[in-house]
C-alpha cells in the first residue's frame, strides 16, 4: 500500500471517530423580569453566563404569562 493512503485513513479514523469529551453541557435558566425585551432578556442571559463557570449563552427567548414575563436563557458549555 501507498503510504499517503495509509496516511489518510488513520486521519479519516481519527476524525470521525468523534470524542464525546467535545459535547456541549446545557441548561436552562429562566429569570423573572417586570418587562421583558429582546435586548434585556439577552444582556441578562449574557451577565448570567459570564457570572456562571464559564457557560455562554445559545439562546434567550421571552415568555409571558398574564402579568408576569420570564426570560428563559439557554446557557452552554463546553
């Protein structure tokens, strides 16, 4: 065999062996907030994250039930 096809081989191997040390860890933090906006809801899930051992924000979405509103941050980490 070539050797440059050996080569490629181990490396296809090892890239697609895929290592599940590399996933993401997820949770779901929801805040309640008097009003909730886009921006807000996104600067607090951003501070939340910042503040949480090292978790990033995926997502933010605003929910609101009658007269209450919950920003629901998506906080990852790798």
């Amino acid at each position: 065999m070539d050797s440059r096809y050996i080569t490629l081989c181990i490396f296809l191997v090892l890239v697609l062996h895929g290592d599940t040390t590399l996933a993401e860890t997820c949770k779901q933090f929801p805040k309640w907030s008097p009003l909730c906006f886009s921006a807000i809801c996104k600067a607090s899930c951003f501070i939340e994250g910042k503040f949480s051992d090292g978790y990033y924000v995926k997502g933010h979405r605003c929910c609101s039930t009658g007269y209450e509103y919950v920003c629901n941050c998506l906080l990852c980490k790798n």
